[in-house]
C-alpha cells in the first residue's frame, strides 16, 4: 500500500483516532467517578462552567482555522513550500491579534467571577485557578502551537493525536492518582494542567521542526502577506455568519426545550443525548480524518473523480449513520433502564425525533466536507435562515406539542437548510454538476434503508427480550441487533446502489493488490 496514499493517510488517521477515543471514553468514566467522590459536584460543575466561559470567549476564532486549512490544501499538494509559509505566517498574525482580544475579554471577564459564582460554597480561588488554567491552554493555541493546523491539513492529524491525546491521557492519570492519595488534591489537578499545557506546546513545535524543517513563520511575514492571501480574510468572514449561527443554534435549542418542560425532563433528556453525543464521536473519529483527504483531491480539480468518491464517502457514512441511529432506538430505553432506572425513560416518540435528528447531522458531514474543501462559505444567508427558521418552528410548535414540537421544528429547519439547500449549493457551485443527481442517489439510499428497517423489525420482534432485562440480555439483543441491520445493510446496499460497491472495490485494490488509491 502507498504510504502516502490519500485511503492510507485516511485510515492511519482514523485508526489512531478511535483508539484514543475508545481509551478517553473507558478513562472519563473513572475519571467522572473519582472526581465527583473527591472533589464534589461543586467542583465538577465549575470546569464545566468554565469551560463553557472559554467556548463562548474562543467565538473570536471566527472561523479563520478553517479558511487557513482550505488555503493550505492546494500548496501542499504542490509542495509549495513557500506559500506554507506565507499561509501559516497570515494564520499566526491573525492569532495573535485574536488571542489579544481573547485574553482582554478573558481578563475583563474574570472581574465579574464573584458575581457568576456568588452562590458558590467552594473558594473563590478555584474559580480562578480552574478558569485560569484552561484559559492558559486556549491562548496557547493562538500564540505558540497554531502551526499544527499542518498536520491536520497535510493528512497527518495521527501525529498530532498522539501529542495531543497521548499528553491528555497522561495527564487524567496523574490527575487520578493526586486526587485519589493526596489531601490537596485539587491544587495538584492544577498543576497537570498546567505541565502539561507547557508538555503540549513543546511536543507540537518539536514534532513541526522534525517534520517540515523547512517552516519558517512569523508576525511581520504574516502582516506583509496578508494582502496577498486575501481569500483567508474573505473566507473568515463568511465563515463568521456560519460559526456564530451554529454556536446560537446550539445554545438556543436547550434553552427553548427548558422552556417547554422542567428540570426533570431536562435531566432525563440529558441523558439520551450523552448516549447519542458518544457515538456520533466514535462516528466522528473515523470519518473527520477524511477530510483532508477531501480538500487534496478537490485540489486536483478531476471533477469525475471528485463525483465518485462523493459518492463512495457520501454512501459509506450513509450506511453507517443508518446502523448506528437504527441500533441506537432499539437499544437505548432497555441501556437506560439499566443504567437508571425506568423512571428515567422518555417518550418512543422522542426518541425518534433525537435519532431523525442524530442521522441528519450525521450524513450532513460528508457534503459540509466537500464545501469545506471547495471553500464554499459564501452563502451566509443560509446559516442565518436555519437560525431563524429553528427558533420560531421550534417555540411556534412547541406551544402545541411541547418537546416532540420543539425537536420537530430543529428537525423542519434541518431539512431545508442542511438536506435541500446546502447539497444543492455544493453541486451547482462546487463539483459542477445537476443537484439532482445527488437527490436522486440520496432518495433512493433512504427508499433502501426504509426497506431494511423494515424487515429488520419484522425479524427483531421475535427477539425483544423487554419483559426479562439484564445485562445479559442486553448484550446479547444488542449484538443481534447490529448484527442483523449490518447484514441487511451491506447486502442491500452492495446490490442497490453505485457507493458502497465502489468504495468495496477500492478497499480490495489496497488491500489485495497493494495498489494506491
């Protein structure tokens, strides 16, 4: 197999990615564990204040990463080494005024803390000394390590992860072992953090010297350049209506569910969602290392090519998203009812809402990669249409139907946005081609799977093991459950569409032949 191959750098990527997010997952559930027994809910709440606090200081980003990476994708396929340079030095002068106005608001911010935390038992220095500590972290990434955005774009992101996840791993670990033995346990939690912010940085610009030894950066050459790589500015500010949209839609929509319910419901809808947001991240892990991927084969501009493995990755994600969302239904009231308790269930309906919900934000990624690739961010009409639209269905139907009203209204405002314009934007601006192509593949992918479920149910009914739940039963119901929609689906799919045939075909020329991709 071609080691630099786009597939291999693909896999490698996803490889590396899945197993720290399988060692993260196992370590956070200790982690959570320890701590809350330590330390207290208290303090458990305060990082995840604080850390919200920096989400919402990091919206200055605006988006320039992502213009940066789309920049980068054409030069690196060249080995235009000179060009890297004047793109990273724009990225680096442009991080440094953000980090500025990031640390004055952070500071500014910092002022009002006795305010936000008046009603807090704990010190107030842990208030400061937590939100401090992660603030450090976050101006480190716009002052010293902006660079890895390199390996990210140049499809070496595994390199990146084990820096980034090695270093994070061992530092939970220290973290545990303080927390656990020692009296002042939370002052040596701090103390991690802080190494291994001086770890981090370390490891990312050793690893930059050793691996692109030709990088030179800097302020002035970033300041002198930037006239010259105008699309980065034009692209960041496109992309500021995308980011600040996603970031409202994601802040509104719980806010508006609260509104239509109580504390109650929120806590069991939590729930759902951390089951959710677990394997829509597994799902990420694997397909975000595509990406770059993406971004080098648009560059190549063969737009035939670039259609068909829209296709395989589009068909691929597709068949995944329906596996997952499928199993996540059948398994998730009896996974809940074991972990909680059946007081904690929530409404078949609302389930399905979540998982329509989850599918569309799965599939959507494989178009938002391509015009990410493309750099297509000039439809700022559109993400402020999606917000608009998701505010008022979901508050309009939710005085109706309550939560199935508010998550139909997200789910309403989803469809014309991210399934009807956004495909329709990527192919007429982007691959160049008639936008009913993709409807075309993408109602016949549902007709399939619509198929599929059903027979699936048929199958499945004569398996539920609902009125005997143990651990036992559900593994094993579970296991028939992926079992039997995997099959299906493969089947189906490999015999029905012009994707996963494909991207099957491809798999046996790398595998079996060793040939490139």
């Amino acid at each position: 197999m071609d080691r630099n191959s786009r597939i291999f750098n693909s896999f490698r990527n996803a490889r590396v990615a899945v197993v720290f997010y399988f060692i993260n997952l196992l370590i956070q559930f200790f982690y959570r564990k320890i701590f809350l027994n330590h330390l207290g809910s208290e303090v458990l709440g305060l990082n995840t204040t604080a850390m919200n606090l920096l989400q919402f200081l990091n919206i200055a980003e605006l988006g320039v990463g992502a213009a940066v990476s789309y920049s980068l994708y054409s030069p690196l396929s060249k080995k235009d080494h000179a060009s890297i340079n004047e793109i990273i030095s724009v990225q680096g002068y442009l991080y440094t005024r953000i980090g500025v106005v990031v640390m004055v608001a952070g500071l500014i911010l910092m002022l009002f803390f006795p305010m936000i935390f008046s009603d807090m038992s704990i010190p107030m220095w842990y208030a400061y000394s937590t939100f401090g500590v992660l603030f450090l972290s976050s101006l480190s990434s716009y002052f010293f390590s902006y660079q890895q955005i390199l390996f990210i774009s140049d499809q070496k992101e595994y390199q990146l992860n084990y820096i980034l996840q090695g270093a994070k791993f061992l530092k939970i670990v220290l973290q545990l072992i303080s927390i656990n033995f020692f009296s002042h346990g939370y002052i040596f939690w701090i103390f991690w953090e802080l190494l291994s912010i001086i770890v981090i940085t370390w490891g990312i610009n050793y690893k930059l010297n050793k691996e692109y030894s030709w990088l030179d950066v800097s302020y002035i050459k970033g300041k002198a350049a930037l006239a010259k790589h105008s699309e980065i500015t034009l692209k960041t500010k496109q992309l500021f209506a995308h980011k600040l949209a996603g970031f409202a839609l994601t802040e509104v929509t719980p806010l508006v569910i609260f509104a239509f319910t109580n504390l109650s419901f929120v806590a069991k809808y939590g729930n759902y969602l951390l089951v959710i947001a677990g394997v829509t991240a597994l799902l990420g892990a694997i397909f975000n290392s595509v990406n770059a991927s993406v971004g080098n084969l648009v560059s190549e501009g063969n737009s035939l090519k670039i259609e068909a493995i829209f296709e395989e990755l589009f068909t691929v994600r597709f068949l995944l998203a329906v596996i997952s969302c499928y199993s996540i239904y059948k398994l998730t009231p009896i996974f809940i009812t074991l972990w909680l308790g059946t007081n904690y269930l929530l409404d078949p309906s609302v389930l399905l809402l979540l998982v329509i919900l989850m599918f569309i934000n799965i599939t959507r990624l494989t178009v938002d990669s391509f015009l990410n690739a493309y750099g297509l961010f000039k439809d700022i009409f559109a993400p402020i249409l999606e917000l608009i639209l998701n505010v008022s269905l979901s508050i309009s139907l939710g005085k109706f139907f309550g939560v199935k009203g508010v998550l139909a209204g997200v789910i309403l405002s989803n469809i014309l946005i991210v399934l009807c314009w956004k495909p329709f934007f990527l192919f007429r601006n982007g691959i160049k081609t008639n936008p009913v192509k993709y409807f075309q593949m993408y109602f016949k992918q549902v007709l399939v799977s619509v198929l599929v479920i059903t027979i699936c149910e048929y199958a499945i009914s004569y398996l539920s093991f609902t009125s005997n739940i143990s651990l036992v039963n559900f593994i094993t119901f579970g296991f028939l459950v992926a079992v039997t929609i995997t099959l299906l689906m493969i089947l189906s799919f490999s015999l029905l569409t012009k994707g996963l045939p494909l991207f099957i075909t491809r798999l046996k020329k790398i595998i079996i032949a060793k040939q490139p991709a």
